[in-house]
C-alpha cells in the first residue's frame, strides 16, 4: 500500500528539461532517492508521470498538471556489475543514463548494450520505449525488470515476462508499471572490438540524423501498411515514416520555430524560439498532408505531455 511516512520535497512550476528545449512546466515536481520515496509520490498522485532523459518527450505550452517525477538520483542512479560464466549481469537504477553505461559496459569487456549508441535516454525510458534501430533494440539484452504499480507494490519480471514490441514494451498485466531497476545480461567481449563497434554505430547514426539540433528522434513511428501502396510496398510491410513525410513534400516544412528536418524527414527540429504549440501544428500537418497523399495515418512516436491532440 502507498505510504505517506518517507517525507518528500514537491517542487513547484519545475522546468521539465527535454531534448526539445521547448514547453511548460510541471505544477509539481520530485525526486524520490528510493523506492520508499517513490511510494510516498503514488499516494500524493498515483497518475503521476515518470520523467526520464527527456529524449522522446514533448510538454505543452501550458505545462503538466500531474505530479512530474524524476528518478536521476538516489538508488535510481546506481548500478552494479555480477559476473557469469559467460559475461555479466549489469543491474542499473531506472535513472542511470544509458549512453555513459554503455561506455562502462564496454570497459569491462561486456557486450551487448553497444547497439543502442548514439541513443539519449535514461535506463528507465530505454526500457519502456523498447529503443533501438538499425543495430538492434533495447529489449534484446534486458534480462529482468524491478518496477513499482501504481499502487505501490513492486513487482520482478522475467525476460520472458516482458512484451517487447516496436517502439514499446508491456510489463505482463502491469500497465502503467513505473521501472525502478533493469538487469542486462550481457556477454563477454574484448573491450576493443566493442569500442569499435560502438564508433560505427554512432558514426552511421551521426551521418543520417541532425544528432546536433533539439528533437526527440523520430517523431512518428513507422507504420504497417494495410493496403497496398503501389510503388512503395504491399500491405502488410512496414514502411520508413520518414519516407513517407519526404515523398508528401514534407521535408524542410516549418511552423514558427519548428521545422521538418532537411536531414532525416521524420525529425521535428525545434530552432531557438520554437514553442511546443509549433512543434504541435507542424505534427498536425504533417499527418494530414502524408494521409491525404498515401491514407496512410501517422502514429506518434514521440510521448506528449499536456495537450489535447
Ligand atoms: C537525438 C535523438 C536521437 C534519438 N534516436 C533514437 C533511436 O535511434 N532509437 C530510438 O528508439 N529512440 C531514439 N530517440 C528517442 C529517445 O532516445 C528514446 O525514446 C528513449 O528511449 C527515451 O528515453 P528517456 O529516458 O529520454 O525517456 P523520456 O523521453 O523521458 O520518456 C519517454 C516515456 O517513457 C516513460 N518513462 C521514462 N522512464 C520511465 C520509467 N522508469 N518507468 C516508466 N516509464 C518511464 C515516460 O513517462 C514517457 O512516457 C532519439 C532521441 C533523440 C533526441
């Protein structure tokens, strides 16, 4: 049951840092140190929303009403490393940042996590997402998952437990589940060879996204077609959204200080002065242009909080 017993410090109109830059603010913000803590937070607002690294978040103009709640601090910000026979299980708090893991993954010698280089998230946010690309996903060396539900009891998950799909992970009945600790199984590998390896994956990723603006990545997932788009792909296919966006005449599109990215059309990019309200019309017209050319309906990718679409 939610406790009211651990004291907890509720922040008033807090930035909530993004990767955008942009948006409005949380009327309540905390930083629970541990689980306790955050069970303390469940009873003031079991809706409460769970911030990660920000890297696939837009908030409103208007802020977010919810209790805001950091995990980048405390036993949220540890891990620690077992070895096995054929490698090592990493436990990592929700809040550890994963690009500096999986550096460190990669100075022990342990393989694995370097796929996901060049992705901005937290553990937590990694995980919930199911991020990933070309080199392969999140999901593919989780091996467990501690998290807390909404009403504040925890729950342990197996590998095995867990649904990971395109862009999403679903935690058995859980839903809502808020991610306290991941566990990587990851495998023996010469720390060299790993570097290596994750200088390709950033240097590909480098050449084909505007790494260097504000966005939250790919801004709408790539859909599967239920018919066929003559010339494109037959129904059934999952298609690139950025593709699409191009072939709609989409790219380099801009409303206010938002625009279409000449690089990867599938990237928002919020230039200085940009509000979320731009970011959100530019999204709005950019799913009605690709409908009307392909009727196809682009699906969000990115996570929004406070605005009615
Ligand atoms: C430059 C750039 C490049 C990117 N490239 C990629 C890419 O190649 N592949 C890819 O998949 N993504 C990419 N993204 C998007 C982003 O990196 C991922 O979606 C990442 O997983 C977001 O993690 P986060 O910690 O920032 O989550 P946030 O953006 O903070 O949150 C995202 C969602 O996860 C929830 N959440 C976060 N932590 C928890 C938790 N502990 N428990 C429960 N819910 C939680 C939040 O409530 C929210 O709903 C990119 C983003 C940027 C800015």
């Amino acid at each position: 049951m939610p406790t009211m017993s651990v004291p907890i410090e509720i922040l008033s109109n807090h930035p909530v840092q993004t990767w955008f830059g942009c948006g409005g603010t949380a009327a309540r913000f905390a930083r629970p140190a541990n689980a306790e803590a955050l069970r303390a937070c469940l009873a003031i607002d079991p809706n409460l929303r769970i911030l990660g690294d920000g890297a696939n978040l837009l908030v409103a103009d208007g802020g977010v009403q919810e209790l805001v709640v950091s995990l980048n601090s405390g036993d949220f910000a540890q891990w620690t490393v077992t070895s096995t026979p054929t490698g090592g299980i990493i436990r990592a708090g929700a809040g550890v940042n994963l690009p500096k893991l999986i550096l460190e993954a990669g100075r022990l010698g342990l393989g694995g996590l370097e796929s996901l280089g060049g992705i901005p998230a937290s553990v937590g946010g990694a995980v919930v997402m199911n991020a990933g690309g070309n080199f392969g996903q999140t999901g593919d060396t989780v091996h467990a998952v501690e998290g807390l539900t909404r009403d504040g009891q925890p729950v342990s998950l197996r590998r095995n437990q867990i649904d990971f799909t395109y862009r999403h992970a679903r935690f058995a009945e859980h839903k809502g589940l808020i991610v306290t600790h991941v566990e990587f199984k990851l495998r023996k590998a010469d720390p060299d060879a790993l570097r290596e390896r994750l200088k390709e994956v950033m240097a590909y990723k480098k050449k084909t996204q505007p790494l260097a603006d504000h966005s939250a990545g790919c801004f709408f997932k790539n859909p599967t077609l239920r018919e066929d788009l003559p010339g494109i792909a037959v129904a059934g296919s999952k298609i690139s959204a950025g593709m699409l966006i191009d072939k709609a005449g989409c790219k380099s599109m801009r409303i206010g200080g938002a625009a279409v990215s000449p690089q990867h059309a599938n990237f928002v990019i919020a230039d200085k002065g940009c509000t979320a309200a731009d970011i959100l019309a530019l999204m709005r017209q950019v799913r009605e242009k690709v409908r009307a050319a392909f009727n196809v309906t682009l699906e969000n990718e990115v996570v929004i909080w406070g605005a009615s679409l």
